[in-house]
C-alpha cells in the first residue's frame, strides 16, 4: 500500500517509491535535495519519532542515516508501507 511518509506512525517501515512535488509547498531544488540526501525509490525508509505534540519534525531513517525532515517535504516522499 503506498502512502504518504508524512502518514506513517512512529517506528513504521517502508520503501521510498517516489519523491514529487506535492503542492506548491517545496521548490524543485529542495525535492532534487531530498534525493541527493538519498530519498531514492526502493531506499527502506523508517519513521523514527515526531517532534512534541506529535508533528515536525519527523526523525526518519533512510538507508543507514538520519534526518529531520519538515512535514511539508514528508508530504513529498511516498513510500510503500509494510
């Protein structure tokens, strides 16, 4: 089931399936980032944490490294879950 990285739950798994712009909330640089950090289609990717009250930001695992994203580029990264 693909979803969006920014609707996984705390410590959930899954697969990065694309990375797009969805919405007008992140420039093409900041998507051609992502994918520079290694947001790459078939990258296992986890949901680590989320920042106090339950939003941004969201401590995520890609391959074997760390980042805190904001929700706005969570909204951009599909994954499939599992």
């Amino acid at each position: 089931m693909t979803t969006l990285l920014s609707d996984l739950p705390d410590g959930a798994h899954g697969v990065v399936a694309r990375v797009w712009a969805n919405g007008a909330a992140l420039e093409s640089g900041h998507l051609r980032r992502l994918g520079q950090l290694g947001f790459l289609p078939a990258e296992p990717v986890q949901v680590l944490r989320r920042g106090p009250g339950g939003r941004e930001p969201l401590a995520v695992r890609v391959g074997d490294a760390l980042f805190a994203l904001r929700l706005a580029e969570a909204r951009c990264i599909a994954v499939d879950a599992g």
